[in-house]
C-alpha cells in the first residue's frame, strides 16, 4: 500500500479529455475517506490548453474545464508555466500526444515530477527528446495507460503456477482518429498490455490489416512471440497468457478499476520520484508502435 507522507498540490495541463474527469472524481472522492491510498492529493491548479488540429481536443476542452472549476474548485490560470510554478506535480493531460513534446520542454526546469498521460510522444524521435530533457533537467517522468494497472493483469502476472511466460495475445478496440498516427491513438492500450506481459526487448513487429481488423504481431529477443488483435470499430480489452503448462485467459474488464490503480501509482511517483514504468520501457513502447505503423504502410516487416 502506497503512504502518503504529506499533502500533494497537482497540476494539470490539457482538460481535453475524460481521463480529467475521471481522475478529478477519484481525487476528490480520496479527500473525504482518509483511509484511501490517494488521500492527501488534490488538484490544485489547471491550464486547459486543447488541440486546434483535433477536433476531439478543442470541442471538448470548455465542458471539461467548467466540471473542473463547478464541481472540485480547482482554479485555472493562463500559461503552462503558471501551472508548474504553482504546483508540486504536474499531469500532462493533452489528448493530442504531438503536443506532449513541447509541453513537457516548458514544465521540465521546474523540476517537478511529471506524468505524461498516453501516448507518451507519437514519435520515437519526440520520446527521445522528452528522455533527453528529463535527464539535463533531472526531472522524474512517468507514462503509462490505465490498462497496464487493471486488476484483471495484474493478478494474472502474478499466477506462476504454469510456469514462465512464453507468450501472450492481447485484444482490444483499436479505432484510428484524425490527428494521431495509425495506433498511437488506441492501440497504444493493448501494446501497454502485451509489454506488461512480455517485457521491453521486442526486435520485430509485422502488421496485417484487413478491412476493420488489424494484427500486430511482435518477435522478441529470446524468441517469444506476442500479438495484439484488434477491431477498428468496438471490442472490449482482454489478454490470453501463455504459460509453459498452460494458458490464462483474462477479461481485462471484468470488475476492473484500472484508472484508480493507474492514479495509485501515480500518486506513489510523485511521492517518491521513481516510476514503476521506466523511461526505458516507455520507449519501447513507442518504438513498437512507430514501427507497428509503418509496417501496416509497407507490408513489409520492421525491426528495432
């Protein structure tokens, strides 16, 4: 269980998205039960920025912002850096990731620890930079999808009964929106999922696509291998665990509270500075999904 040590004041950048909402709610709901694990952390301050290359960033950043100010008090202010001043955290909240890059270079010299939501970058080259960045201005970064915390996963990695994992298939809603390259915009989820499972060292990745359905199949250093399935219109998150005596199949749904658990460790990094997801691991990520996309362009397979 995380212990919080003191009172937390965060600040959030980008109110273009429900994860604000969702989070602002389990905020506020951790400062009336002093027993939760997200006690002692409020929002304090927000910039509510938006996308005007995404039409769902600006269309949304208003309704946001309003349930922000009318239901939790939060106040806004007018610049990013005005955020980070205030602050003693800082969420990236922007739903457009091309934005991340920049934002996150006008935060980092306060030297506060800051959470980047997904997509980390939707570039490998901007995940680098960010990388760069947090290291000459000695800034802890932290980025993951709530789905890497669902307790449906969670509980399954910890089942060694059937022995090692030797792979693993991972399904889940993967539509494309305008503004956001190919599966940096949902199928960055299950690629969260399938890394959880198989770990950082994938060296290939071979996409297929066929009408609404797409497969990204990974190879990895020592040989597994691990997919992600996913449809462009519905479907729901689930995973297939493969084991050396067996499989475990986990509906990723199921009773799941993986934002709570995702804000949990949140809270946690803040506190201590250090990232359960590491930077690393991250680039990773992004780099499997870069390849992923160009791979669905040529056809061809792609290296790491």
């Amino acid at each position: 269980m995380i212990e919080l040590k003191r009172s937390l004041h965060i600040g959030m950048i980008g109110l273009d998205t429900s994860h604000v909402s969702i989070f602002a709610k389990l905020l506020h709901r951790g400062r009336t039960e002093p027993a939760s694990r997200l006690s002692g952390a409020t929002i304090g301050c927000a910039y509510p920025g938006g996308s005007p290359r995404m039409e769902l960033s600006y269309s949304r950043v208003d309704r946001y912002r309003n349930e922000l100010v009318q239901q939790f008090g939060v106040q806004m202010l007018d610049s990013i850096e005005a955020v980070a001043e205030a602050s003693d955290a800082i969420m990236i909240e922007s739903v457009d990731g091309t934005t991340h890059l920049e934002q996150f270079r006008r935060v980092a010299p306060y030297g506060k620890p800051i959470f980047i939501d997904k997509p980390f970058t939707t570039s490998l080259e901007d995940a680098y930079e960010i990388f760069s960045l947090s290291e000459r201005n000695k800034v802890p970064v932290m980025s993951s999808s709530s789905l890497r915390y669902a307790a449906a996963l969670t509980n399954a990695l910890q089942r060694e009964e059937q022995g090692e994992i030797i792979g693993a298939d991972v399904r889940g809603p993967m539509p494309f929106v305008q503004g956001q390259p190919g599966y940096f915009w949902y199928g960055v989820h299950t690629v969260e999922m399938l890394f959880a499972i198989m770990g950082q060292e994938c060296r290939q990745v071979h996409t297929i696509c066929s009408g609404e359905h797409e497969m990204i199949i990974g190879c990895w250093s020592d040989g597994r291998i691990g997919t992600v399935r996913g449809r462009r219109r519905g479907g729901s998150f689930g995973a297939v665990i493969h084991r050396q005596s067996g499989s475990d199949y986990v509906d990723i749904q199921a009773g799941s509270t993986y934002y709570e658990s995702l804000l949990e460790q949140v809270i946690g990094f803040f506190h201590t500075g250090h990232s359960p997801v590491s930077l690393k691991e991250t680039l990773a990520v992004i780099g499997f999904v870069e390849a992923a996309n160009r791979s669905r362009q040529t056809g061809n397979a792609c290296f790491l």
